[in-house]
C-alpha cells in the first residue's frame, strides 16, 4: 500500500539561501596502479566529461605494483636507496589529461621500507611503520621535486596531501598505534614543508573507531608540537554493520541525523582550538556502505540517499569525495560480475549508475540558492534559469511516494517558461534491474552493454508553464527513492509562418 507524501513549498523574490555546493571539488578511485588500465581509465574518461572533478585521491602510491622505491648495494657494499618515476608519471599524465589534480594519500610502506609484513586488501599493501623515517621522508621529498619538476612547481603546489588512510583502524595501521601516527604526521609534515612552505598538508583521515578521541588528541598533538596544520580530514559511511552471504555484504542505512551530528562534532573540536578554529575539513571518502560489495552502491536507493547527504555536507566541510568513481576497484580481489556492489558510480562497462546521475544533477546546481529542505535544493542561475534537484529518500523501502509543489516567485519576470525534467528512479533508470531481467549475465556482450547503457539514461520530458501572480508552480511526482531534475527557463515564442504545432496533435 502506498502512502502520498505531500510538500508545498514557496520562495521570495529576494530568496537567498545558504547552500555550499562542493560536489565537484574531489572523487575517490582505487589504488593508484589501477589507472593504468584502460577499462579504469574509460571509466574516469566518461565521469569527467559527463560531470568534471577537480581532484581524485586514493591508496597505494607507495606499494610496490606502483614500482616507486628500490634497494639496490653498489659497489662498495653499502646499501642504498633509488626511485624509479615511470608508473607514476604514467598515473599523473592520465589525471592530467582529464583535468584532474591529484589528492595526494601517502602511503602504503613500501615492503623494502617497511617495519613489519602486515599487510591489507587483495593487494597487500603494507601498513607498517617503516624502520627509518629518514627513509619515509626522503621518498616523499623525492617524489614531490620529481612532481614538481615534471609539472611546474605552481601547479604542483595546489595538490593537497593527506598523510596515511585510517590510522584509527588496526587494519590500516598497525595496532591502530595512535601515537606512531603522529610521529608519521610530524615527520611528514616537516619533511613536505622542507621542500616547499606552500605545500597543503593535513590529516588524520580517520573512520568510525573512536573518531571524536583521534580528532582531539590529534588537534592537542599539532597544538602541542606547534604544528600548523592547513586541514583536517575525516571519512564518512553511513550503514549499520554488514551481514555477510556468499561474495556480498549487506547493511542496514542509518539515519541521515546522526551522521550529520557526528560530522558536524569534528567541526566542534576543530573550532574548539583558537589556533585552529576554521580550519578546512576534508570528507576524503563517503558512501553510504564501506564495504565493495554491498549490493545497495548500485541502486536507485543510494542515489535518493546521497542526493539527501550532497545537499548539506558543505555546511561544516570544505569536500566530501565519494568513494569511488568507478568500479575498477580490488580490495577484495577482482570482482565476479559487472553489479557486484561496487563503490562506484559507474559499473564496469561504463555503465552509469543511478547514484552517477545525482552528482551530474547537483553539478548543474550554481548561482544563488533560492530554497533548500528535506527533499530538494533549487537554485538561480547567472543565466537566469531556475534549476532544482528534487528527491524521495529513505533508509528502508515504505511505499513512499512524493508529490513536490514549489511556488516560486518570478514577478520582475512574467510569461511563459520551459520547464524540462529529468527522472531517475527504479521505473525510468535502473540498470541494475535490466541486468537481473537477464539473467545476471558475469560477461557482458557489447550489444548487452549498450542496453544497460541505454537503461541508465534519465526519462527526459517537457512542459510549459506561465505565471500566475508572479509566481511559477513547480509540480513534480516521485515515486519511491526517486530523484528528478528540472531546469526552468523563460521563453519567448517565435513560430514560423503558418506553423501550427497545435494541428500537429490533430493527426
């Protein structure tokens, strides 16, 4: 039984609404090896020409797939370090020549460097202090000039660096050594600020365990050391913990609340350190599930409950990247088939995913914010066209169904206007649901890909309106975890000599 929620909503003439949109400014990607491939790179090709990031960050610039540091004893029998750039370069030409500056994560240790052999993810990257940090600082100064020698210093400069991944998890960082890390932290901050003062630096990228102790005892570690910190970094997931069947995880979505209070308890911490107070705070990753191969990342529920989290995660954050763009993706080794739950808002086969749409839409979403609430963000334009971002989330399927109103005031402006839609939801846009239809297919044939392709394409359709008291009336239907994007412009109608597109509709 389906229940209609009803919303109406109005704007002012002099409507201005706090809205920081961000969306653009950062995406997550696997490890950074993987943008050799060329599916990987398809992938990253597709998203920056159908949305454009600024920035892509992501693991493993030091593991040895990426073939960075070597030991090698000359002849005289000492031992000694070299650095080989070929991998890297390769990476970095690949970001660059889709308009991206890298997000630069250091780490993992390089094995030769390493103190110990643990290691995580398929691909074992080793997340062990290393045995000299003279070592550690000496490969990230030499990778840096080599970056800057390579790419020009200025712009090198505007590439932030993040130090590790999730130090707060035993996983990622051995025992979780809290006070290990900081010694990291300093010894990389200063080994970067040797090579050039300018360079952005910041941590300590931290997740879930016991995050508002890390946060302060890390703010407490900068202040007592004099350290001055250019940004603080955190992650954010937003699932209960997973139930494990066969390959797949599955997990319930918590409440949108309570991530928002935990998010904006970092900002409290930060701010609660004069020295401090202001600091940009960095989402390096999000997404609902932390888990790739949690069946939910390829839904048309994820994409209503990420457009619900873009709309107010620029209120304490200066980013929130989301974890990942693609689905080119090995921490638990090679997937087995194309919709496998993978982080990405793209699958394999360059098939978008719902959840790709809601980036894209909040992309088109610039100039001066006129309403913003629970259910959609609309905004004005420099060009004057009205666009909005309207969605039905939810953290559990309730027959729910939205039927949006939005009264919006043009008075200086009268007439006619377009108004163009854009849906999305699991009747208009669902690849996933065409791929289950037949028959969950492992290998894709090309003719299957461009179905799929042609399945994750929004249901676009038109209307006209006109003013009536000033005021535009924005009439949209939602059905459940739906999302629609409009775009509403004034027209002025000049139809050709003897054109009737009236009769047209007589035949």
């Amino acid at each position: 039984m389906s229940e209609v929620v009803n919303v109406h909503y109005s704007t002012k003439q002099d409507a201005k609404v706090e809205f920081h949109n961000q969306v653009d400014y950062c995406v997550g990607t696997g490890r950074a090896g993987l943008a050799l491939q060329k599916e990987y790179f398809d992938q990253l090709e597709f998203v920056q020409e159908n949305i454009g990031f600024k920035h892509i960050r992501g693991h493993g610039l030091f593991t040895d797939d990426m073939a960075i540091y070597h030991r090698y004893t000359d002849e005289n029998g000492n031992e000694k370090s070299e650095y080989n750039f070929t991998y890297l370069d390769l990476v970095m030409d690949s970001y660059r020549k889709v308009g991206l500056k890298p997000f630069l994560e250091l780490g993992f240790m390089p094995e030769k460097m390493a103190s110990g052999t643990q290691t995580v993810f398929y691909w074992k990257g080793n997340v062990t202090p290393p045995k000299k940090y003279s070592e550690w600082c000496a490969l990230v100064q030499a990778v840096l000039r080599h970056l800057m020698e390579r790419y020009g210093e200025e712009e090198v400069l505007t590439w932030p660096i993040e130090v590790w991944n999730e130090p707060n998890l035993p996983g990622f960082w051995k025992d979780a050594d809290m006070e290990e890390y900081f010694k990291l932290f300093k010894e990389s901050f200063y080994a970067i600020k040797e090579v050039n003062e300018k360079f952005r630096v910041g941590g300590p990228a931290i997740c879930g365990v016991r995050d508002e102790e890390w946060i302060r005892k890390f703010m407490e570690f900068c202040r007592e050391n004099k350290i001055p910190v250019d940004f603080i970094t955190r992650h954010h997931y937003t699932t209960e913990l997973p139930e494990k069947d066969g390959h797949y995880e599955y997990q319930e979505l918590t409440l949108p609340e309570y991530g928002k209070a935990n998010l904006h308890t970092t900002r409290e911490i930060v701010d609660s350190f004069e020295e401090y107070r202001g600091k940009e705070i960095h989402i390096t990753e999000f997404n609902t599930s932390y888990v790739p191969d949690n069946p939910i990342h390829d839904t048309n529920i994820n994409a209503a409950y990420i457009a619900h989290q873009l709309s107010w995660l620029g209120d304490d954050n200066e980013s929130y990247s989301y974890w990942t763009f693609g689905d080119i993706f090995e921490e638990k080794g090679v997937p087995f088939t194309p919709f496998h739950g993978g982080f990405g808002m793209v699958a394999n086969g360059v098939i978008p995913k719902p959840t790709f749409w809601t980036f894209a839409f909040f992309k088109k979403l610039q100039g001066q914010c006129i309403l913003r609430n629970d259910e959609s963000v609309i905004v004005k334009g420099e060009d004057g066209v009205i666009r909005g971002l309207v969605w039905n989330h939810g953290q559990k399927r309730e027959g729910k169904l939205l039927s949006y109103v939005c009264d919006i005031d043009v008075s200086d402006n009268d007439g006619e206007y377009a108004l163009i839609t854009k849906v999305v939801d699991e009747k208009t846009c669902n690849p996933l649901k065409v791929w289950h239809d037949l028959g969950e297919p492992s290998s894709l044939s090309e003719s299957d890909k461009e179905l799929l392709r042609e399945a994750a394409k929004p249901f676009v359709s038109s209307d006209n309106i006109c003013t009536v008291d000033g005021k535009i009336s924005i009439k949209l239907s939602l059905e459940e975890f739906g999302i629609t994007y409009f775009e509403c412009r004034k027209i002025n109608r000049t139809s050709d000599r003897g054109y009737s597109y009236e009769r047209t509709q007589l035949f």
